[in-house]
C-alpha cells in the first residue's frame, strides 16, 4: 500500500471480496447530518406526514430563502420517500426556488412584477426595466410573476410578501431600502366582531340539530346558488352527491384564485373572513366530513396571516374541533385551481389534473368522496339563511336569478369588486358600476371571463354576462373576472400574453395542451396569422386535453378570429411587426 493511500485511510479489499455485505450508505446523495439536524428543528415534534411535503417545502423556502440539493436530501430522509418524488414535487411549483450543487442561492430579495393582461395594460413591462435600472441584480432579484390577484391596482410588484400597488420604481426600491417584506395586514371583521352582529349562530343552530342538513340545502336550492369558482354547478346538488356516498368524507375548499383577473375571494378573506369560515364549517357538518381542508393560493400572505388567527380562534371557541380545520398553502401553480390537481397537491404531490371519472365527489381527497367548494360560495351561506332564498333569487337582470362578483379591472375609471346583479350586460356594468371608460380610452373589447373566457368586441357588450349565457359565443362568464380593453391596446399584444401565461402554466401531463399552447405562441408572433393551422390545432386542443386549461387556452384566439374585424386586426399586426416585449417572455 502505497504511503499515500495509507494517509487516505483508503483499505482495499480483494478483488471479489465482501460481495455480499451491506453497503456502508444507500446509493443516491448522502445526507448532511448539520443540515438534516437544522430541518429536525424547524419540523418540530409533529409527526411527519406525507401529504405535508408541499408544506415541509414551504417552511424551507421561507427559513432559507432556497432549496439546496442538501435540503431535499433531508428532507427526503426524514420523510423516507425517494429523493426522486421530493425533487419532483419541489420543482413543479414556481414559488419554490431550487439550487443545485455547484450553483449560487438567488440573492436574498426577490422582487416579482406581474406580467397579467391587467398588468402588462398598466405598464408591467416598464415596471421592470425600471426596478432593473435602478437596483444590484447581485443584491436583488427581479422576475416575471403570473396574476397576484390585485389586478384593479395594477402594476403590481411583490417585494418578498408585501405587495406594492400601483407600483412604480421609487415605491419599490423604497419598500426594499426599508426592509418591507412582509404584508400589510388591512382591517378586517374579527372574531369577536363578527360574534357581536350574530355570527356563528347559524352553526350554532346547525350542530344543535335546530335546522337539519336538508333544511340548509332546500335554502341553497331555492336561491339557486352555483358554484362561484368557475364552473357553475349548483350547490346543493355537490351536497346531495357527496353524501350518498360512504363514509369517511372530506371537505376542500379551493382558494387558489389564479384566474388572470380574478380577485373577488382575496376581497371577501381580508375584509370579513368569518363568513366564509362559517360557511365553510356549515359546509363540513352537512356532507359530515371528518376534516376540512383550505387550499389557499401563496400569492395571498396577508388573507393567509388572517385565517390562521381567526381559525384559532374559532377552535378556542369550540365551534370546531382542534386540528379539524387544515390551511395549506398553494405555491404557484394555476393548475391547482382544477380541482383534481388541487387535490393532488393537497396529498402533497404535483398538481396534475386526474383522469375523470370517478369524480372528486366520489374519489377525492386521500381516495375519499370530497366534497370541493370555492370561497365565495361558501361565503354566502350565512347570507342566504338570514336573509332567505327569496331574496337572492329575486336579484338579476335578463332571466338570471342572484347575485355575481364581478372583479373588475382594465381600461375602466373605478376598477374593483362589484356586486352586481346576475345577467348584466358589460355595458351596464361599466356605466353602472365602474364610472364608465378612463379618461382618454375609447370601448375595444373585453374579456368576460378571465384569461380562459374568450374575448368580445365593444360592439358586443349587451349579452347578458351570467353562467350559460355566453356558450354560443364561444366564451363562458367563469369566475367572473372581466378586462376592458381600449383603442390602447394592440390585439396580438393581449392575446400572445393570454397564450403565453397557459403555455407557463401548462402542468405538462399531457401532449396537447404541453406542446399547442407552446405552438400556438410560436404562431401568433409570426407576423402573419395563418388562421387555417391556429384553427386546426385549437380543435386538437379542445378536443385530446385532460382539462380545462388545455381544452380552453385558445378562446381568447377563436373569438378574435371570430368577432373581431378582420382590417382592425391586420392593423394590430402591423402595428406590432417589429418584436414587441411582452411580459413573461423572459420568464
């Protein structure tokens, strides 16, 4: 043996020797005791449980700043899981930021700029050449970032978790010279408040059996109350279907608001947070869940600081049992908002959308039937009870029954949440409840629903804006989130940024939604339109996607197409010959 492998400690072993003794260490990355001991202390004594792994991410996210390979490891230890799922999981989510071996942490703020419609009509772009001009890219990191859901404040910047609206660069570099990372926390109805004008006595009545479930559910009948996520589909009939179903059940409740545009369930958590949690646990004792789950998007910290208080508070109260409420953070994934996805990624696994059937109402949550509820809808359940079926019913315009919240945000003067009957028109809506068009910005379009929800031309502004009403055109109202647009605004400008946020937020489980929303962006920057191939490939779109996000990301193209005149979108494209900086292309 040579002197220096004796000074190595190195032994050398026969050849064919020990074959069959145990490996001192598994295959794979060994793990760092130090830091293994670090995320020990940061779990804390609470057992560990595999559904949690988005939340064991998040605590490491927000203790380091970063994911290090060694962290993962860790993590993967602990767990006793495959290093594989942990990297899988970790790297699905945009808000969780991985450093490999060899690579530097991004530096220690991180300041994101929304590239939303809304946004990018604000001024988004300049946003952020601006805060990139005027800061140390080695001090601070600026970066794309999808809706935040403050779109009628637009342009948005995040600085760590505190928001700054109607940013400009001074507002920014000051929050980030005065260390302002965390949220602002605006005033709220708190418990005891919301205690002192009669709140919770409706479940009080509800659990000691005053009112029976099916009492409950004839109200939600009788008001006609539909699903406010999205989807529309009534209520009571969610209750009735999760009930037949064998025990044990779940309830979740979807908050991840990531629909470009929307921003009604932010308003309705920061401002009166109990009715929605009252709503909730109605919600629970009705389908009897044994636990009731609240996914919450991660781009909403204060409505997050919010529920965590008050939900102590209601347990403390005895109004639901300890433990029995739990709140999850989302991490950046807009796909979440589906509802299968959603219930992936509450068992602590990408967000990928599930194969249907069977329905979430029969195989949810942990393969249990889950019954799936969005904020607001549960939000009114109080209201309706106190206030009677009649009341609500009696609401709306145009055939419709009840009342919508409209988030509201574009080219109008008075941006913002409006309750406003079901079935106006967006003409209504704009003179009624928003003040009209800004100061020097002439009706061009607008879109009804959100990102997803096609667009319609001034011309078109009549059509009563309401679940169903819109399916013949192409377009569907969604969770209500309309954008105005103006004589501004360069048609292939809004809709590659339309195309180009589902091409980021494409999960990627599927061929035709992965590469057609890629495809279509590449299309739709050529500096003509071949309508014919867009055509072809938005039917393959529709018709082989797993879900929505596929089947719907090419409305905002098809009712261009369709509704829009065809010399206004020639001189769009002309206009935007030259290449054009669109928020996210360097995302």
């Amino acid at each position: 043996m040579s002197a220096d492998s004796t000074k190595d400690n190195v032994v050398r072993l026969h050849p064919g020797a020990g074959r069959n003794k145990s490996r001192i260490h598994l295959r794979g990355r060994q793990v760092n005791l130090d830091t293994l001991a670090q995320l020990r202390q940061l779990m804390g004594d609470q057992p560990i449980k595999r559904d949690m792994l988005v939340e064991y991410l998040h605590l490491i996210q927000d203790n380091f700043g970063y994911l290090s390979a060694t962290h993962l490891a860790a993590l993967a230890h602990e767990m006793n899981i495959p290093m594989a799922e942990v990297y899988e999981c970790a790297t699905f989510y945009a808000h969780f930021d991985i450093v490999k071996e060899g690579e530097l942490p991004p530096p220690a703020v991180t300041v994101r700029v929304c590239d939303s419609l809304s946004c990018q009509l604000a001024g988004a772009v300049q946003l952020k050449a601006a805060i990139e001009a005027g800061t140390d890219p080695t001090e601070v990191r600026i970066v794309n970032a999808p809706c935040m859901g403050r779109c009628d404040t637009a342009p948005v910047a995040e600085v760590g978790h505190y928001h700054v609206d109607r940013a400009d660069a001074a507002k920014v570099v000051d929050a980030i010279q005065a260390k302002h990372f965390h949220p602002e926390i605006p005033d709220y109805l708190a418990y005891e408040a919301y205690v002192a004008e009669g709140g919770y006595t409706l479940l009080k009545q509800c659990l000691a059996g005053d009112y029976s479930w099916e009492d409950i559910q004839k109200v939600l009948a009788d008001a006609n109350l539909k699903g406010l996520g999205g989807a529309g589909f009534p209520t009571h009939m969610k209750w009735k279907f999760v009930r037949q179903e064998p025990k044990p059940r779940y309830l979740a409740i979807n908050g991840d608001e990531g629909e470009p545009g929307t921003f009604k369930d932010r308003l309705y958590l920061e401002s009166d947070p109990h009715r929605f949690i009252e709503g909730a646990l109605i919600s629970a004792w009705a389908v009897e869940a044994e636990a009731a789950y609240i996914y919450l998007r991660d781009e909403y910290p204060a409505a997050l600081e919010i529920l965590k208080a008050e939900i102590g508070k209601v347990e403390a109260a005895g109004l639901a049992p300890a433990g029995g409420i739990h709140l999850r953070r989302a991490a950046g994934a807009y796909i979440c908002g589906e509802e299968s996805a959603m219930i992936e990624s509450l068992e602590g696994k990408p967000g990928m959308p599930r194969h249907r059937p069977p329905f979430v109402a029969q195989v949810g949550l942990f393969n249990r039937p889950t019954l799936v509820n969005n904020i607001e809808t549960v939000f009114w359940i109080r209201t309706l009870v106190d206030k009677g079926a009649e009341w609500f019913s009696s609401q709306g315009r145009n055939g419709s029954q009840g009342l919508r919240s409209f988030s509201v945000s574009g080219r109008v003067k008075n941006p913002g949440v409006k309750l406003a009957p079901a079935g106006i028109t967006m003409q209504e809506l704009m003179e009624e409840y928003c003040g009209g068009m800004a100061d020097g910005h002439t009706f061009k379009g607008y879109l009804p629903g959100g990102a997803s929800g096609g667009i319609l031309p001034a011309g078109m502004a009549d059509i009563p804006l309401d679940f169903g009403t819109l399916n013949k055109y192409g377009c569907f109202i969604g969770s209500a989130a309309v954008v105005v647009l103006s004589d501004h605004d360069n048609m292939r400008d809004v809709v590659v940024n339309l195309l180009k946020f589902f091409e980021d937020e494409s999960c990627g489980q599927c061929t035709p939604c992965r590469v057609g929303t890629e495809k279509m962006v590449k299309l739709l920057q050529r500096p003509d339109w071949d309508q014919a191939l867009m055509a072809e490939l938005t039917q393959a779109m529709c018709d082989a996607s797993i879900c929505g996000l596929g089947q719907a990301a090419s409305n905002p193209i098809s009712t261009v197409f369709k509704y829009f005149d065809a010399n206004l979108i020639a001189t769009d494209l002309a206009a935007s010959a030259k290449p054009v900086a669109i928020a996210g292309d360097t995302k």
